[in-house]
DNA sequence: GGTCGATAGATGCAAATGCATGTAAATCGG
DNA sequence: CCGATTTACATGCATTTGCATCTATCGACC
C-alpha cells in the first residue's frame, strides 16, 4: 500500500490522511465505550479539557469553537447546557461588547479532572501497547507539525 | 511538552493522542470548509467511500459500522437516506436472515469518484506542504500501527 | 426438535446539530 | 463623524444523532 503511495505525493498524502483518520476513529470508539463519557458527551469534555488547560481561565467563544469540531451555533448551545447544568460561567467580554467569555467553575474543574483522570488511563491502554515510547514521541511530533502547519493557513 | 512526557509513559501516551486529535480536528475543519462536502455529510461520503474500497461490492451493515463513527441506528437510517437518494442499494443477505448487504450504484459510485478526486486535492493541499515525504510515510506507518492494534482488541 | 441467550437491524422519541438568519457591536473608508 | 461592511454570538427550524427498545434470526446446548 506505502509501496505504491511512493509513486505518486498526491496519493502518499491522502493515503496518509485516511490512515490518520481511521486510527482516530478507532481509538475514539474505544474511548466513547468507556465508562469516562456516561455522562458528558465527548464535545462537552473537550470544551471542559480546553477550559482546563487555558493559562487565564477565561476563553472567548470564538476561541473555544477553534479547537472543537463543531459549527458556531452549536458550540453556542452546548456551552449553554454546559452553564444551565453549572459546570461553566458566561460573562460579557470587557473589551468587546459583542464577545463572551467562558471559565470553568469549580464543579466544572472537579469533573474534567475526573473524567480527566479515567480517560488519560483508558488512553495508555490502548495507545501504550501499540507503539514503543520513541515512536510514540515522533507521531506526537509529526501531529503537532501537521496541526501547525494546518492552523497558519 | 514533549521533553516532560518521556518522564511517565501514560502521560506520553496523552499527549500523543492528543496531538493526533488535534491534528485530525484541524484538517478535518479544513476538508468539511471545502466545497467536496456541500451536498453530501462527512459521514455519508465515509459510507460511499468504504463501499468503493469493497472488492466484492457488498458490505454488511455491522461491517460499515466498524469504519465509522456512528451508532448503529443511525448508521441504519444513514444507509436508508442514501438508498432513497439513489445512491446505494440494499439487499437481504443470502446467508444470514437477520444481516443486510449494501453496495453503490451507478449515481454513488460516480459521486464518490467526483467527491473523492476534490477531497484527495484538499489533502494534498494541507498535508503535502506540511510534512516531507518520509515523514508522511512515518506517519502513515505509525497511524496503521495504532489502529492495527487497537481493532484486535 | 425446543429453549435460551446473543446478534443484526429497525424504530419511537428526546436531544444535539447545522444552516440560515437575526441582533448588536466593532471596524473601515470617506 | 457617518454609513457600510464585518465580526461575535444567539435563535428558529429542519435534519441528524443516540439511547432504549422491539422484532427476527442465529447458535449453543440439552
């Protein structure tokens, strides 16, 4: 299959994609079957794990839909449900009127750290076994260069 | 980053997967914008492509299931859409009363094909630039790695 | 052969999603 | 400074999705 990808960088490249895509949508059924994501769905955790990980504590809407994989509006709503259920604060953005901006609250913090906790256990078992430390190392190096290169247009 | 997860394999091996969901986050983004997938989901072209890639043509439901992240249900009603827009067809399979076989028509066939020559562009527009050809080839083997592993359970 | 549990797929229904559009605020061009 | 364009987010509405459940068939076991 790589044999004959050689031929052609075109062909290399999408081969490259699918092969990329499929691993992802095969450790990410595992990861749905867990236990982990009972009860939030995995776009609910990924915008509680972005909160998490952003130095200020507050992100814009905007922002946040950048690293989710969903439209505008239904970024809006989600983050909707995720303050109505009390894991999130909205506030007007300060400096423009138009804007919102978002934090976890603390109820919010505890249950990423604690979906955090199982879902980081359920990923070394699936991804520790499948590849050594090293290569593991340069697939997370090629991801981060690929996601770069892709994110400055 | 990655200098501080060589210290604990589990954490490498989050934020491997990490990054290879961000990376597959960002490109998707990009090929959704395209205009290969005006008329026709992610998931609906991920339908016709796998069926293009059956040698015999024919695909149990439960099979297409696997390559897809989607629930049963609604893979079904996916499956039923596409069967009125003409695009595939079904069939009750021969040796097993409760199993049904699909495959493209003529009209998904042809989509496909239109579709599929459009997509592979996009990619070759966003992965070629980012990621010499060896390092394609690298994260090819180690994408097929990773999903390998984790489809034998 | 008959019973029982497992599997394949369909369906009712509530919830989530995206598209088109609306509103308000920021930015630009003169 | 003012009108025109763009940006940020919200909302109405139709479509899609998933969960729970249902039916039918398969397989194992006695």
């Amino acid at each position: 299959m790589s044999a004959k990808a050689t031929e052609s960088p075109v062909r290399l490249a999408a081969e490259t994609w699918e092969s990329l895509f499929r691993a992802q949508v095969a450790v990410m059924r595992r990861l749905q079957a867990g236990p982990a994501f009972k009860n939030l769905a995995l776009n609910e955790y990924d915008v509680l794990f972005t909160l998490s990980r952003c130095p200020s504590g507050w992100l814009r809407l905007n922002e946040l839909n950048d690293h989710v994989l969903l439209s505008q509006s239904s970024l809006s709503r989600l983050v909707e449900r995720l303050e109505k259920r009390g894991f999130v604060e909205r506030m007007p953005a300060p400096d423009d009127g138009r804007g919102v901006l978002i934090k976890l609250t603390e109820a919010g913090r505890e249950l990423q750290k604690q979906i955090g906790r199982e879902h980081v256990r359920d990923i070394a078992a699936l991804v520790g076994p499948a590849l050594t430390g090293p290569e593991q190392q340069e697939l997370l190096r090629l991801t981060e260069k690929l996601r770069a290169s892709v994110a400055m247009h």
